[in-house]
C-alpha cells in the first residue's frame, strides 16, 4: 500500500529553482510518497516495512523488534522485557545490547567494524 503521492510536487514547486510554472510541477507521479507492505513468514512471522520514496524530511531507518515478552526500538535506543523492565516503562537498550548479543554477531563484530 503506497499513500498519496505529494511530496515530489510539493518538491518542485517549493524548491528555489523550481516553481508551479516548472514542467514537472504538473507530472502526476504514481509513486507514493510512503509504501508500506506487510509480510507474513512461513514460520508465521509478521514483519512490516515502511518505506519513504522521497520525502524531504530526516531519514531514519525506524527498526524495531517487538515479540511477546519485549520490544526493542532504535529510534529512542530503548527496550522493555516482561518481568525484568519496570513495568510500562522504557529502558536504555545500552546496558543489555553488549552482553546480550548473539554469538553469530559476536562472530562477525569484526568484519562489520566501521560500516556505519
């Protein structure tokens, strides 16, 4: 599913070299300017991903990893696990990341060292 598609438009139009008189300030883009799809794994796993096209605001990736006994968020670095988090608050995810992390990222910490 994709939502309307505005932003280019509202780009070109806006934008200092651009104006309602460009020639691409009338293009009806299809592209929209979110697209969300939501798959389902053969193992019954649901996983959503939004993607924005084009807009012109700060980008994030937006990861987040959710199950039935914790939740997991990059966007504010903060985490809750059922029975060990205060309950209906958020935790920094820094204590727990470093001593929690799976042996095959232990495994490739190396080779992935300066990649972001």
């Amino acid at each position: 599913m994709s939502s309307k598609a505005l932003g280019l438009n509202n780009y070109i139009k806006n934008h200092p070299k651009g104006s309602e008189n460009h020639p691409n300030a009338k293009v009806k883009f299809r592209l929209g300017d979110v697209v969300t799809t939501n798959i389902m794994t053969s193992q019954s796993e649901s996983i959503l991903l939004t993607h924005d096209t084009n807009l012109s605001h700060p980008y994030s990736l937006g990861f987040r990893i959710q199950g039935k006994k914790g939740i997991w968020m990059d966007l504010n670095s903060s985490l809750y696990l059922e029975g060990i988090s205060p309950p209906h608050r958020w935790e920094s995810a820094k204590s727990y990341l470093g001593h929690r992390t799976h042996p095959m990222w232990k495994h490739l910490e190396k080779d992935a060292a300066g990649a972001d």
